[in-house]
C-alpha cells in the first residue's frame, strides 16, 4: 500500500489482499499437487514501490538469497516494484538464486521474449504513472508556494493555522511577543547557548506542536530549537520556497524546483532590522566553529556505532576532553544521558578499550583449534533450539490455519448472505481482529526455525569469520585511522560492555552485513540473531596499582571499565551466559557461540 489512507480502508484493503494470495493458492494447489505453500505475508503499510529502500522488501531478498522463498507472489505487478531499473536488478537477484515471481493480476510467460516484453511495458507505465504523479503534486505545491501559503506542517511560535482557509496564518499576538522578546534576549546574550540558559531561566517554553511535545508540558530550549526559530524568515513576512535546494545550481534544477524566497501572505510580526541582525550572529558563529574545528585535530573513535552499555542498551560514543594539564583525554560514554537510572556507567578509557579489542582478534588468528571448537558450539546450540522450536512452530502453524479458515468462513458467508448493516459491521469487527491476530502469529513464526541444522552452513559461517578477521588484521598495521574503523564494522556487528564482560559480535554472512551497513544498522535488539556469533570476556583485577590509580584521577576508566578489559575470557552461548566453554590458560580464548 502506497499510502496510510489506503491501509486503513476495510474493501481493497491489505486484508483483502491476504485472503485474494491465500484463494490463488489454493487454487493452484487444487490444480497441481504441491504447487506450493506460502512462506511469510511480506506486507509494507504506507510505502511506495518506486524504490528498494524497504526495510520489508530487503527481508524479503535475504530470505530469497538464504533459500527461504523461491517464489515471490504479489496481487499486482505494480506492488512490487515501480522503477524499470530497480525490476531489473530484482530479476537478475531472483535468477541468480533460482527464484522467481509471478503475478496474480498479469500472468505472463516471462519464459518467452514476448512475455518479458509485456512484463517490462507494465512497469515502465507503472514507473510513469509514479513520475507524473509526483510532479503533479510538486507543480501544484510550488504554485501554492509561490503565492505565500503554506503546504502543510505546524505553525511556528507567533502564528496560528487559519480556522477555515487552509495554507494561511494568523498572528497569535501573546506568542508574537515572545517571538520579539526572544529575539531581544539572543541578540543581548550574545549565542545561543547564553540565550537558550536565559530562557529556560526565564520560564519562556518552546511551543508544543506535536501530540508528544503537548504531552510534555515541561519542554526546555535547546541548540537546535533555538536556532529553527532564529532562522526562521516568515517572522518578517516572507516565504522561502524550496528550501531543500537552497543549496543546488539552479541551472540543475527544474523551474519548480528552484530555491526562491517570496513574500508570505500573513504578515510581520518582526522588524526586518533585528532579525538580519541576528542572522548576523549566527553566521559569525557559525564561521568561528569551522575555523576552530578546521585547527583542531581530527579524532577517530574506532568503536563509535558499535559500542553498547550491555546495563542500559544505550549505545556508547567516543568523546574527546582537556584535563587540567591541557592532556586531552579519550573515552566513550553515553551518547545521551540515561533516564531514570540510578548507577551511571563511569566513562571508559578509549585507548585501553580498543587496544583490547584489537588484540582479541589478533589472538583469534593464532588459538590453535579455537574456529574449530567455535564450529562444534554452533551446532550444538542450533540442535539444541531447533528441538525446542519444531513442537512451538507445529503448534502456530495450526493456530495460524484456524484464524484463516475462520476470516475465509466468514468472507464467504458474507457475500453469500444479504446482512444488515449491524451485521456487516460485527462482520467487518471480526475480520479487523482475526487478520489483527494472524498479522501478529505471522510475525512470529518468522522469528522460528524447524528446520534441520545444515553442517555446511556452520562451516561457511565459521570460515566467514575467520576470513573477515584475518583480512581485517592483515590490512590493519597500513591502514588509516578512518579505514580501520571501516574495517572493524565489516568484521564486528556489536560490542556489549556489562560490568564483568565484554561481548563481541561478529558478522556470518555477507549479505545481511552489507544490507545493515547501507540501509539500516541493527542494533543489540535486533531479531534476527541467526548469523550472529558472540565472544565475551571476563577481566581479573589489574595487578598494577599506578596504572589504575592513573586512570582513576583522570576520570576515564573506573574499577567496573577496567575489569571489563580483563584478559580472562569466556563464551556466552544462547541467552544463558553462564554457558561457557572456557580456555585451558588465561592467556586463550574461550570458544562458543550465541545464535
């Protein structure tokens, strides 16, 4: 479904096209014996087919490459995909591992050179019907624009949305005056770090747009908001159109794309003078930033968009900062300050944390037997889960064909009998929550797994890691501080520091690492955990008091981060930590794995 509107109606609806997928096969299953059975409902509510940057299109083409999906079936073609090149590419995919498509609505040989034609033809219409409806709408909002109406969003502090004509302001005259004082305040102060203390001091809020800000009564400035309003030129009765291009060559650009600014038609509330006075200020600080940052060396944290708090989830960064002496200190900490949290993880000390790291990986490679016992915990592990898993899937998978011979059973009664219009709605209410309740069991029976465990596959994977850790340590002592920090995100997926341990996850398989880089990283709670595997390493206490009583004065490593890069490791497997295979010295590493 392109868009929120079409999810939400009952007929045409994403339900309707569940019970239309399941009818057709049942049909052909009628026609053919085991013709085939479906997999998983791969739905995407409220997107557009016109690209590939789907979160639920990419798991379909990773379970099309793990072997999972040989057949994608789609009610029409068009909901598949809208773009001539991004069809190609999936056809070319599909092949390559023995897969295929077909569509309920056009049923193509794609055997044949005229069928390919024809298939090709529909989605060219579709990718144009796409375009041309898109430039549509920009021509119409350009116009809009163009005569100083809004097209859309929240009113910004000093105005109100006109009760009855859309695209208009009115002022809101209490919140005009606050916009002036605001103004006065920042150009008094100075910088909007000054002026955003002198606000909140004042008791002076931001206005609350969003459901979630209203319910949020003590909201407080910060950098960014203050900054929004500063720049924001509708206070002087103007209307940038375009925004999003300011910045582009016009010559480049279509003519209803081209970054104007026009007068708005609501009026000032604020004094031209004053508000180019502030841009001022900001551009002069804006300018003394980048020569500062210019001057200042260039810092790489290695393990930033890696690292987590293992006790709150909350991912670490890597943060630089002077001591007394002018020693600049690196350390990770927490990218925001945890909520509600009574213990506050003390920072780590970044040297020594990467420095560990680094040197675990390199003691991967030299372990004798170390990837051949991390194999033999894989599999013991899956055996393990796929015994418990088989009863579980059994039992949703009749739960799952119950709830769809009750919504076939009453789909079909419906349009047998002639219902009122009470029972059409009890009629409409039943199916709303028995397709409510097959969405969810769906959703989890993707999560389990009956199927043997494949030994091949715990070698691949095994020897997939091996491989990524040793072309990551061969290229590592050549390599620049922003390419080792590239090298160690295609090698580790996660870092969990707790107060005893530290848990490194590694990546199995190419194609998930490759998708989770370029469109959306996962995180500690990710899913799917299937190609992931976990070392974790337990510290003893440093023996050296100076180094400890060094780290401790400069605030960067506390007893908790130094015991977490210890040299005594084990492996957490599954979910139970306790399960570990540990090393013969303390000087090796424990093997094991956690799927």
């Amino acid at each position: 479904m392109s868009t929120e509107d079409q999810v939400n109606v009952f007929e045409g609806s994403l339900d309707s096209q569940k019970y239309r997928i399941s009818e057709f096969v049942q049909y052909k299953n009628r026609q053919q014996a085991d013709w085939g059975n479906i997999v998983e409902f791969y739905v995407e509510e409220g997107v557009s087919a016109g690209t590939t940057n789907r979160p639920v299109y990419q798991k379909l083409m990773s379970d099309v490459r793990k072997g999972k999906v040989n057949l994608i079936l789609v009610s029409d073609l068009t909901r598949l995909s809208r773009n001539l090149m991004d069809f190609c590419s999936l056809i070319n995919e599909l092949e390559k591992h023995h897969a295929s498509y077909l569509s309920m609505k056009e049923q193509f040989d794609t055997s044949t050179p005229i069928g390919r034609m024809l298939v090709y033809i529909i989605i060219i219409l579709g990718q144009f019907e796409r375009e041309q409806t898109s430039e549509r709408v920009a021509v119409n909002c350009h116009s809009r624009a163009l005569r100083g109406l809004v097209n859309g969003g929240p009113a910004p502090m000093g105005y109100d949305k006109h009760p009855d004509k859309k695209g208009l302001l009115v002022v809101n005259e209490a919140e005009a005056q606050r916009v002036q004082k605001i103004f006065q305040i920042f150009l008094d102060e100075g910088s909007r770090a000054k002026a955003v203390a002198k606000l909140n001091e004042l008791g002076i809020r931001p206005k609350r747009t969003s459901t979630k800000q209203k319910e949020n009564k003590n909201s407080i400035w910060n950098y960014q908001s203050l900054g929004s309003l500063i720049e924001n030129i509708a206070y002087i009765g103007k209307r940038e159109v375009n925004k999003v291009y300011k910045d582009e060559d016009p010559s480049h650009l279509k003519p209803w794309q081209k970054y104007q600014i026009v007068p708005a038609a609501w009026p000032a509330i604020l004094d031209e003078k004053i508000f180019f006075d502030a841009q001022s200020l900001l551009e002069e600080a804006s300018l003394r930033e980048r020569t500062r940052m210019s001057k200042t060396e260039k810092r790489i944290f290695l393990l930033t968009s890696i690292l987590t708090c293992g006790i709150t989830g909350i991912p670490l960064v890597g943060q630089a900062g002077h001591g007394s002496s002018g020693t600049i200190h690196r350390y990770y900490h927490y990218s925001r300050r945890p909520k509600d949290l009574k213990v506050v993880r003390p920072r780590l000390n970044a040297d020594e944390l990467e420095e560990k790291v680094i040197s675990e990986l390199r003691s991967a490679l030299v372990t004798q037997g170390y990837f051949d016992d991390l194999e033999k915990t894989l599999k013991s592990q899956s055996d393990s889960n796929t015994k418990g898993g088989a009863a579980e899937f059994d039992r949703a998978q009749k739960e799952l064909k119950d709830i769809q011979n009750r919504i076939t059973s009453i789909w079909t009664n419906q349009s047998r009998m002639q219902l009122s219009e009470d029972a059409l709605k009890l009629a409409s209410d039943e199916l709303n929550r028995l397709a409510k309740q097959k969405q969810d069991l769906e959703k989890y029976l993707s999560t389990l797994d009956p199927k043997a465990s494949d030994p091949f596959a715990f070698k691949e994977q095994t020897l997939f890691v091996e491989n990524q850790i040793r072309w990551c340590m061969q290229g590592w002592a050549k390599a620049t501080p922003a390419m080792r920090k590239r090298l160690l995100r295609r090698t580790i997926k996660e870092i969990v520091v707790t107060q005893t341990e530290l848990l490194i996850t590694f990546w199995t398989n190419s194609e998930d690492r490759d998708f989770s880089l370029k469109v959306e990283p996962q995180g500690e709670n990710s899913n799917n955990k299937s190609n992931i595997i976990s070392f974790g390493c337990r510290s003893r206490p440093s023996s050296n008091t100076n180094q400890r009583r060094r780290a401790t004065s400069s605030g960067t490593v506390p007893d908790s981060a130094a015991e977490a890069a210890g040299e005594n490791l084990k492996c957490a497997v599954g979910e139970n930590q306790n399960s570990s295979i540990r090393s013969s010295g303390n000087d090796k590493i424990g093997r094991g794995a956690r799927t």
